[in-house]
C-alpha cells in the first residue's frame, strides 16, 4: 500500500514539474518578446527630441492640435510604463515558477528516495518471513520457544549493561589485549549498529556477538563485531539472540557444554555464560587461559586480560570453536 502511494505521488509530481516547465517556457517567450518591445519604445523615445511646451505651441497650428500632440506623447509614455511594469511582473512570475519548480524536483527526489527504502524494506519483510518459517520450520510451537529464549537472554543483557552503567566509549579505547585479539561492544565504531534484522544494538545486546568476533580474531579471521552484526543469518528470526549451534567462524566449528581447562589448554578460546543463568548467562566473556585456580578473560564490557574472579563467581554455560 505505502509503495503504491508513493508511487502515485511520483507520477502527479513528475506531471507537475512537466506543467511548470512548459509555463516556464511560456513565460520566457513572452519575456524575451515584451524585452525587445520594450526596448524598441526606448530607443525611439531617446531618438525624439524632448519638446517644452512652447516647443509644442509653436509646431501646432491650433489648440485642437496642441492639444492632440500633448495626448498623444502623455498615451505614449503610460503605455511604456505599462509595458515596463507587463515585464517586471513576467519576469517575477517566470522566477517564481522556476523557484517552485526546482522545489519539486527535490520533492521527486525524496520520493524516489523513499520508494527505494520502502522496496528494500518489502524484500527484507520477505526474506526475514522465509528465514522465520526456516528457523522455525514453520511451527508455531518451536517459534513461541525460541521467541521466549530470545526475549528472556536479550532482557538480561540489557539488564547487566544497564547495571554496570556501561556507555559508548572512544574508538578502541581498551586497546586490543596482550593477543591483539580484543573487541569491547562499546566502541564507538559499532556500538549503536543493529543486529541482523532487529531493532537491537550492539551495546545493549551485543557481548555475545562481541564474544564471537574475538574468537574469530584470535583465530585469523579479520571480522570485528559490526561485521558479525550484519549476518543476520546468526541470529534467530528477527531477533538478535544468536541460534544454536552458533555459526562457525575461521573455519571452526561450535562445540558447547565442554571441559574449559582441557580447551584452554589445547589453545581455544571458551565463551562462557555468567551472571543470571535463566537463560545460558546475562553476560558473555571470553576466556583466554587458566590462571591457578582463576582464568583470565576477555570482557566485552569491562575490557581485556582481566582477573575472571574480579568481577563474576559463576559459569552458566561454555562453548568454543575448534
């Protein structure tokens, strides 16, 4: 409906700007005409000799005459002024015309602009109906669980960001971490960008994904959480909870529910879960390498190479790639 009326609106437009254009043309005619007649009393005023009134006495024989020449020279110089004033609107109304007519080229272009977004918008509609009935494989069953998984983990990383009173900060203010590895779901370069055909960003929701795109880092790939945020096929329906099992990255592939000091030791990286575990965790962080009876993370909120201890004393739930 709304593409239709903005096409509608296209046309009735482009119809106007035709019928300003061909006033416009009219109009210029009639200028350039009434310019050169103009101009032609002019010349043939400045040609005469200006005559006194006793000039005038003296070249008619009678009154009647007199009289006549002094009617004559009086009609003259109204009808120049006539014809001065004829201009001076034409030319004003012909500006006005232009002027209005530019104001609706610049209409159109909005329009146009507009019936692009409103078409890329239907075709998103599309695709996100089909990965819906994909994801869900088109049961309504499956499609209220997983909307209750995505409402209840996304509520919770709202909550903890909120809690921890974490803001946008400056373009990779952290720095990268001792393995060039680290991303914040702060930073500025991302942080209020969208997440897969939600409405959500980064920065409220997006530690996980910020988890995943450090992993990814650390094993080669040259991603960043923006990056990650545009795949919506990560991330379920039209949400920006990320399906299970999580999408590969650098080749690897998800494994969860693992032993985290066996894979810390072979070298991979383990996300885990903390906080409330309602829903896998609150928040997500990665763990680099153990550390005694510690482990040494990677925190999208609080930054790099950090004491896990510091801030958390719970894990609801792991996964690596490998």
């Amino acid at each position: 409906m709304q593409i239709n009326q903005t096409e509608q609106q296209i046309i009735s437009t482009g119809k106007e700007i035709d019928l300003l254009g061909s006033r416009i043309e009219g109009l210029d005619q009639s200028l350039d005409y009434l310019s050169k007649q103009l101009i032609q009393r002019i010349v043939i005023g400045y040609k005469k000799k200006p005559l006194s009134l006793f000039s005038l006495l003296l070249d008619n024989k009678n009154a009647y005459d007199f009289i006549n020449q002094v009617k004559y020279l009086k009609t003259a110089q109204n009808n120049t002024q006539k014809l001065l004033y004829t201009v001076q609107e034409t030319k004003t109304n012909a500006e006005e015309q232009k002027k209005l007519r530019e104001e609706k080229k610049i209409e159109l272009d909005k329009l146009n602009e507009t019936l692009t977004y409103q078409k890329r918008s239907l075709d998103n509609q599309k695709v996100q109906k089909q990965k819906l009935l994909n994801d869900t494989q088109n049961d309504e069953t499956t499609y209220q669980r997983l909307l209750s998984q995505a409402q209840a983990q996304l509520a919770g990383f709202k909550s903890f960001v909120s809690t921890a009173g974490a803001g946008v900060i400056s373009a990779n203010q952290f720095g990268s971490g001792s393995d060039g590895a680290y991303y914040s779901q702060r930073d500025e370069r991302w942080a209020s960008k969208t997440i897969g055909y939600s409405s959500e960003n980064i920065l409220n929701v997006g530690c996980l994904l910020t988890s995943v795109a450090m992993i990814a880092k650390h094993n080669g790939d040259n991603v960043d959480p923006g990056n990650i945020a545009s795949d919506p096929s990560r991330f379920y329906g039209n949400t920006a909870y990320m399906s299970l099992p999580w999408k590969g990255v650098a080749g690897k592939s998800y494994y969860g529910g693992i032993n985290i000091d066996q894979e810390l030791a072979n070298g991979n990286y383990v996300i885990v879960g903390v906080g409330s575990c309602g829903s896998g965790g609150s928040h997500f962080v990665v763990l680099t390498k153990k550390d005694g009876e510690d482990y040494i993370m990677n925190d999208p909120i609080y930054g790099p190479d950090l004491k896990f201890s510091s801030h958390y004393s719970n894990i609801c739930s792991n996964g690596t790639f490998k």
